[in-house]
C-alpha cells in the first residue's frame, strides 16, 4: 500500500515549483487533483517544442501520477465544486501572487475556520511577508537575485544560471518535505497550517556553505568555474581526449593520486601535503596536474582512479546518463503509456522504500481528462456536467 494513498491534494499551482512538489507526493500514492482553467489548463502545457504526441515536453516532466480537472475559479459555481472537493481534501496547494486567493476569498485565513484540517500550502517568489512579499518572482530571476548566478560560471567570464530551473524544483522539494511535517502535525493534533514557501528563501537556503563562507569572513564569495572555493583539486580537468571531474576531498587521496600520476614528490611538497595549502596554492598545483592529465585519454584515467579509489567521473551530456546503464537499473528512466501520445518515456522517482517504494501509476493528464469522474464522485449526473461545461464553469 502506498504511504500516502490515504491523502488527498488540490493542487492549483502551475509551471513548475508547485506541480514538482505535488508529482513528489503523487508518487508516493497521494490522490492529487490538478486543478486547471478550462481550455487553457496550466501554461506549461503550450511550452513546446519539444511535443510527444499532442502534449509538451516540459508539462510532462512534472505531473505524472495526477488527475486534472478543468474548473473556472472566477465563476461562483466553479467555486462552490471546489468547496465541496476541499471537505474531502487533506492539502491545498497554490503558487498565485500574494493576494490573488483572497479576492476570491479561498484564501487560508478565510478557509481555515470552515475547513481546520486543511493543511494550505502557498508557494511564492517571496513569501508572504517582507518588503517583496508583492513582487512577481520567477526562477532565472530567483537566481540572479539570490546570489547563486553571481558564484557560477569561469572566473573571468559572466555571471551564469543553473542550466535547469533550480530554484523552482529546490522549492518543490521544500514545500513536500514541509508538507510532510505538516501531516504528522495533524496526526497529533488534527489541525492544519498555513505553509509559506518562497523561491528567495529557498535560493538563499542552498547557498549553504558558500554563505557560510561569507558569513564567517566577511569576504565575498567568487566564481570559480568548476572548482571548488574550499577544496583542491576538486574540479575538471582536461584529458587527452575530453575531460574528466575530478574529486579529491581528504588528504590520503591527495597522497594516493599523487602516486597514481607518477609524481609522488607532489605529495611530499609541503605546500600540498594539506588542504588548506593546495587550497592556498591553487593555481601552481592545478597546472602541474592539468599537464599530467592531458597525457592519457579520459577513460584510461577513469579506469586507474577508480582502481587507486580515488573519486573521479566521465563529463557527460543528456543522451549519455538517461541511456547509462546504472541509471536504467535504478529506474530511472521508465516507460508507460499515455491516453493520447501512446508510449512515453519519464524520469523516475528518486527515493527507494522497502515497504512503500514510490511508483508511476499514471500518466500526466490531458487537460481535464478527470473532471467527469470526480464530479461523478461528487454527485454530478452527466446532464449536471454537461450544464456545468455550457455555463463554463468546468
């Protein structure tokens, strides 16, 4: 039995943050009803090309395992089907700017007295307090704002993205692992919360030790390409034939690398003997290794550093890690049939349970492809559905 077959989520976020954070909970067995604006459905499903069959690339990538239904929350029927589905529903979860819920009053300080189970989840750029609390935030600009575009890219060169939208799916992440908290709250107590999760907040968190950098010294953390600003060597190197990422953390696979590359008197140098002296000396010990490893081709040095059990990786592209064998044992690239592209390939889910192991059940949805069965559930006959789609209210 799934872990959470017993939870039903409202999702009414679009794009990305929201919908990643509910697919999370989805796998995990939650019954997650995708609320969507009749015709037009959440806006990721026009970012194409990419297509597969009808439906687009991107919008596939975060709604496996949910059923969409269309309903037009500006009208007042649309609004009164979803106070019946919120007396059935364990979590709300929206990504409207601030203040948007509450002019149709589905806001969680009007909903909580009717509904005190709910757990209400709003996912922001900036949360909803704090000077910001009414800007637009969106995740490229989440990430030049937040500091993390000021750290990635080559030292000399511009400030660079994420080349996925990070922000956003960090923050999905946030908002399930705060949703979950909020469950096991209500198991004690049987009351919900309000859940306030912003883009910022959640770039600022990751910053993690590179803030703390800061934090400790004052001084203003710099890019540093694909080094590491605390760690050396601990970055990629090119090869005869390409690159290969190299990961040196601990002082013993410094002594061993220095072995294995047939310049022992590397480690015997006390400038390099630590940490904090390759770290000092970056530059003179990353060019006596960068001419080393220009001499072999890169998989004759992967095959070496892993036999020494010195970390190091190939550089691959897309194509390369979905098609790896490893990543195809771990299921994550799976197949499974969609109502109108036929066969289709997903990213599987990421966390492997003994007991209640996450799984793809379904599809993502074609634009309201569930809203007759759970008006159905809700007591609708057809002739009622019908009405509703000729007033367009669903």
């Amino acid at each position: 039995m799934p872990a959470l077959d017993d939870i039903r989520i409202l999702d009414l976020s679009r794009v990305l943050a929201g919908p990643y954070c509910t697919m999370t909970l989805a796998d995990f067995g939650a019954e997650v009803i995708k609320i969507e604006e009749p015709n037009l459905g959440d806006g990721t499903r026009q970012w194409g090309p990419p297509w597969v069959g009808d439906q687009s690339a991107y919008f596939l990538s975060a709604n496996r395992n949910k059923k969409s239904v269309t309903l037009n929350l500006k009208h007042p029927r649309g609004v009164a089907i979803l106070h019946q589905l919120l007396a059935t529903a364990d979590i709300l979860i929206e990504n409207f700017k601030v203040g948007t819920m509450a002019k149709m009053g589905l806001d969680y300080e009007t909903l909580a007295p009717r509904y005190p189970h709910l757990i209400y989840c709003a996912i922001t750029g900036y949360g909803h307090t704090g000077p910001y609390k009414d800007l637009p935030g969106y995740d490229f600009m989440i990430q030049a704002q937040g500091g993390i575009m000021s750290i990635t890219g080559e030292a000399d060169g511009e400030p660079m993205k994420v080349g996925v939208a990070i922000a956003d799916v960090t923050t999905g992440l946030f908002a399930s692992q705060a949703i979950l908290a909020a469950l096991h709250h209500r198991t004690r107590t049987g009351r919900g919360q309000f859940i306030d999760v912003s883009l910022l907040d959640t770039q600022v968190a990751w910053l993690i030790n590179v803030a703390h950098n800061y934090l400790a010294t004052a001084e203003a953390p710099q890019r540093y390409g694909n080094a590491h600003p605390n760690i050396v060597p601990y970055q990629s190197f090119p090869t005869a034939d390409g690159h290969l990422a190299l990961a040196v953390g601990t002082d013993g696979q410094f002594g061993r690398l220095c072995q294995l590359i047939g310049r022992p008197e590397l480690g015997e140098d006390g400038r390099y003997q630590r940490n904090a002296g390759r770290v000092a000396h970056r530059a003179e010990l990353v060019g006596e290794l960068t001419a080393v490893f220009r001499t072999r081709p890169t998989a004759e040095w992967l095959a070496l550093l892993a036999e020494a059990n010195i970390p190091a990786g190939p550089i691959n592209d897309i194509p390369t890690i979905l098609r790896d064998p490893h990543v195809q044992a771990r299921g994550m690239v799976q197949t499974i049939t969609h109502p109108s592209a036929g066969e289709i390939e997903l990213l599987g889910p990421v966390a492997k349970l003994s007991e209640t192991p996450p799984t793809i059940q379904s599809a993502p949805p074609t634009l309201g492809q569930h809203t007759a069965e759970i008006l159905a559930n809700l007591g609708y006959d057809e002739e009622q559905v019908a009405e509703l789609r000729q007033e367009g209210v669903v």
